[in-house]
C-alpha cells in the first residue's frame, strides 16, 4: 500500500468512472463483551498500477474538483452490499470530508444507496471531524441534524483535536464520540494523555454518548481503556483494516451495537459512588498519598469529633495521641510502598475512643499510588462493655462453659439499649440497629411488654437487674433465657450505663408452640425500641414532660415520637395506645 502517489485529475476521474474505490473495513470492538458490534469503512483506491491508495492522497484533490460525493457513494454502495450478508446488529460507520457538510444534497445521495441496499438508517453511521464544524457550524448542524430525523447515527471523530466548544459539542445531536489516536498513542508515557482521554470518557458518556478509542496497537493501552470504563476500541491491536470484503474470520466474534456498557458506565459508578459514601453509616475518609484529609463523610467527622472544614488538608495521624500517631504514620508510609497491612485497633488515649481502622492504597488507572481510601468503626462501647464483664468473675466463669448462650448488651442511663453482641441469628457484621430490631423480633410479644416495663420501672433504684423471657431460636422454637446487668457509675455515683449478659436458662420449660402470641403483636412490632420505651412510660402514667426528663429527648421530641406512635398504631389518643400494652394508660392532658 502507497501513499505517496499523486493522482492527476485525469486519473482520479478515470478511476471514478471506472468504480476503482473500494471499502476497506475495520472493526469496532465492545470492550466489555469483547465482541466486534461494527466496522469503520475506509476509503480506499485500487490503482492498477500503483496498488492500493490511502485516501490523503487523492481526497483533496476529490474535493476540488467536486468528485468526493461520487467517491464516497461508490464505496457505501459496495460495503453496503457486504453488510446485507452480515448479522444485522452490525453497524457500519462512514467518514464524510468537511467539504460534504457544506450541502444537504448528501444526506438525500446516502439514503437513497442505503435504502436500495435494503439496510436500515440505523446500521450507518456518519462521522464528521471537529474541523467540519469550523467552516460553516449553522449549515454543519443543518445537515447533521437531517441525518438524524432519517434515522442515521452521529459521531464525532478525532475529539480533541479541533476547536469545537463544549456548548457546541452538547448542541449537536451525536451518538458517539471518538477520542483521537494521538492521545490513545501516548498513554504509555504520557500521565496527561491518560488523563485527558479519562475526562473525555467521562464527558462523552455524562452526555449520553458511547464513547470510542481509536489507534489502540498494545495491550497495555487496552487494558488501560477497560479500567477506564470505555465502551469500544478500535486500532491495530484489535484488528487491522480488511479491503473490500467483510472479514468473515475474526479475532472477536460478531455481537450487537454497543449502545454503553451492559453495566454502569464509569461516570454513572461515580455518582452511585457519591450517594454510597455521602449516606454511609460507616465513617469514610480520602487521604492523599502524604496521608493528608482529602475529603470525609459526616459520619467520619463526628466519629473523629472533627469540624469537616476545619480538618480538610490536616494528617489524619496529627488526630490522636503522639505514640498512635507515629504509629499511623508508619503504617501509612509501608502501604505507600506497597506493602498490605490489615485492619488495625487503635485506642487513642487522648480521646479515650478506640477504633478499628481499615486503610485501603488506591491506585490510578495505570496502577500508580495516589493515596488511601479509609473506614473507621467505633469500638469503644464494645471495649468498654467487655471490660466491665471481664472484671466480673461470674461472667469469666461463664465464658468459660461454651456451650452456653451468653449475648453481651449494654444500656446507656435511661435504660435505651445501645449495644447488643451476636445474637442468634446476627453476626458481627450486622448493623447495631438491625441487630437490637431482630432480637426484639425474636422476644415473645407478652414477655416483651412485661420486661420492658419492669426494667424501665426499675431503673430509678440503681441495682442490679434480672429478669427471664423467652425468645424464638432459628429453628422456630421458644427458648428460655435469663437477663442481668449492672449498673456501671461515674465519678459522681450516678449511673452512667448498665451492662447486661443474656445467658440461657436452666430450666427450659414449658415450651411455647409457634404462633403462641398476643393479638396486638403485630401492632407492637411496628415500633422502634426507643418507641416502645416511650410508650411504656406514658402507660406508667409519665407526662411528656416526665419522660423528657427521663430519657434524655426534647418535650418537642417525645410529642413527635408520640404522633408517629399514634400513627403507626391507628388510635387517636395515648390511652388507647396504652391499652395495646394490656393494662390502662394515663388520662390524657390538653396540652399534651
């Protein structure tokens, strides 16, 4: 092949007339499903003498002398005669010259070969490069927006390379955009290559667009275009042009279109990721590879007892006390260097707060360090609650019989439970909340209401508590188990929480068939614990008042927490409410 040899206008109009121009193909590749969804048709001359031509040598000079519509006819008739045969997912795409867009007469010439073909608008598909657009914008988008309402696909070739506006880009109706081969060529080398064909992965498909490589010739930069999320490649490596048949026999099999990935698009992941860390319950931070507060979710910022604004660019270890913050920083530094660290405790002495951190090195695209994604879990309640229990010799005698149940709780002064250990049926990687919710679930409904309110009348006298209930096991059955705690105080002798163990009972009996409940159970089951605790006290005759002063909540608080009992039951008053707990609530009060 040459392209060297230029033509006299003799000799172009000669090979016009004597349907010299060919198709040369070359394939597009889904990078996600690795199959080949269409092909790019290539114009090519076949010189009897000189051999086959590229198209920079006699384009030009088509154009002046006003032959490019006649070239360009004469090679989609013939590649549209290969496609007939072909599955008819196949798509095929076609280059027009800046100087075709000048005129709508094309769209007209294009649809009349694909009709007599009998393919549909929607297998072709027109490319124009940004240079198109710069003679003439208002009649380029004229034209383009005619292939459009026919049915024909849009693309924008050589992205990158021309001066075309975003404004403009978002205002003509394309289908695909294609990054130039120059910029897929140098991200071996070049960091600011990789970058710029990322943002324009991002920007074609946050426009809807799919989104094509072109020029890939090494595996690396395919493999690098994948992690990049792209959605089809086109280049050497992938399969080199094939002149005038459809190839047959490929390194990719046929398959459909690639309309966008089957999946997410890297653009939609980043946006799920979004909504992901910005309502996570776990705390979540992003450190620079310095270790530096990049960004972290609220939830970070009030484990860590941090103001967000204050702390962002600040080392995460300058956080905690001089011993773990050199500690931290170690740790940080091995993971920079590669090396895999797993979860660490770390019990900061300056708070008194003990966490399990998770620190994760994340990599570009092309596998260099950038920093460290971060999850902290406050333990500190848990450590906490185990210390007070070990101190106990009953219970480290306990631990000792294995085969005995014994689940851990604790209860903060006002009695609301606030830590449960594994349960039955939850495991260490349950939420608190879900876990405490399904372990009410398994109480027996009447021993729930009848130990609720024997606890919550026995709080004020500060002694040890103990009580028996049953709770459903996994396999269905009522099982007999025994509750205790203690009240742990502060410095000034009141209680600051209550630690319990659930152990089972002795005596197992008598057995409770299922489906042994109380009629309003399932009423009751609608409540959170906090408001069954609510509940109870106002059935014990409390105003909303009292219990504000119990538990801690605002008077604006209880009264909302009451509304949504109340809505949540179907009863207009609190008596009513009440008498779902089996036993006459207080006479209601005007103002409450």
């Amino acid at each position: 092949m040459t392209s060297t040899f230029f033509p006299s206008i003799d000799d172009l109009l000669a090979a016009v007339e004597g349907s010299r121009f060919v198709p040369a193909f070359q394939p597009f590749i889904d990078l996600e499903t690795q199959k080949t969804s269409g092909f790019e048709v290539l114009a090519r001359w076949d010189h009897p003498a000189h051999g086959v031509i590229n198209p920079d040598a006699f384009i030009s000079t088509a154009e002046s002398v006003g032959a490019i519509n006649a070239i360009t006819l004469q090679v989609l008739e013939k590649a549209c005669r290969e496609l007939t045969c072909a599955p008819r997912s196949l798509t095929l795409a076609l280059n027009l010259s800046p100087v075709q867009f000048r005129n709508d007469e094309i769209v007209s010439l294009i649809g009349g070969v694909v009709s007599n073909a009998g393919l549909l608008p929607s297998q072709i598909e027109i490319e124009l490069t940004e240079n198109a657009l710069l003679d003439d914008i208002e009649t380029a988008h004229q034209v383009a927006k005619r292939f459009r309402d026919e049915g024909f696909l849009l693309s924008l070739d050589d992205f990158g390379t021309g001066f075309s506006s975003l404004t403009r880009l978002h205002s003509l109706p394309f289908n695909t955009l294609k990054i130039d081969k120059q910029f897929v060529g140098s991200m071996d080398q070049n960091p600011a290559s990789r970058r710029i064909v990322s943002s324009v992965i991002d920007l074609g498909q946050s426009l809807g667009m799919r989104v094509v490589a072109e020029g890939i010739e090494t595996p690396h930069q395919l493999a690098l275009l994948q992690r990049m999320g792209c959605n089809v490649g086109q280049g050497y490596h992938l399969g080199r042009p094939t002149l005038g048949k459809l190839p047959r026999e490929l390194r990719y099999p046929f398959g459909g279109r690639a309309k966008g990935s089957s999946g997410a698009s890297r653009y939609q992941r980043k946006f799920h990721s979004e909504a992901i860390y910005e309502n996570s319950p776990c705390a979540l931070a992003l450190l620079d590879g310095d270790g530096r507060i990049l960004r972290m979710n609220e939830q970070f910022a009030h484990v860590m007892s941090l103001v967000e604004k204050q702390s962002i660019g600040s080392h995460f270890a300058q956080h905690f006390d001089r011993k773990n913050a050199f500690r931290i920083t170690q740790i940080l530094a091995h993971m920079a260097r590669g090396r895999e660290i797993r979860q660490q405790e770390v019990k900061d002495r300056r708070s008194s707060k003990t966490f399990v951190v998770n620190c994760t090195r994340v990599n570009d695209d092309d596998g260099g360090f950038i920093g460290f994604s971060l999850a902290l879990t406050d333990i500190s309640r848990l450590r906490q609650v185990e210390a007070v229990l070990k101190a106990d010799e009953g219970y480290a005698r306990l631990l000792a019989t294995e085969e005995r149940l014994h689940i851990i709780w604790a209860a903060n002064s006002a009695g609301t439970i606030d830590y449960l250990g594994p349960t039955l049926s939850a495991t260490e990687s349950v939420g608190m909340e879900d876990r405490i919710k399904d372990w009410y679930g398994r109480m027996h409904p009447d021993d729930h209401i009848r130990v609720r309110k024997k606890w919550l009348e026995w709080l004020p006298s500060k002694l040890p508590f103990e009580t028996n209930f049953r709770v459903r096991d996994v396999s269905g059955h009522w099982r007999q188990v025994r509750s205790a705690a203690k009240p742990s105080f502060d410095s000034a002798g009141q209680v600051e929480s209550w630690i319990g163990l659930i152990t089972d009972c002795a005596d197992q009996s008598p057995q409770i068939q299922k489906g042994d409940e109380s009629p309003h159970s399932p009423l009751l089951a609608k409540l959170t614990a906090q408001q069954l605790d609510l509940l109870t006290w106002a059935a014990a005759g409390k105003s909303n008042a009292d219990i504000a002063t119990i538990t801690g909540l605002s008077r604006r608080g209880v009264e909302y927490h009451m509304e949504q009992i109340l809505k949540k039951l179907g009863v207009a008053s609190k008596v009513q409410a009440a008498a779902l707990l089996g036993r006459h609530g207080p006479q209601e009060s005007p103002k409450e």
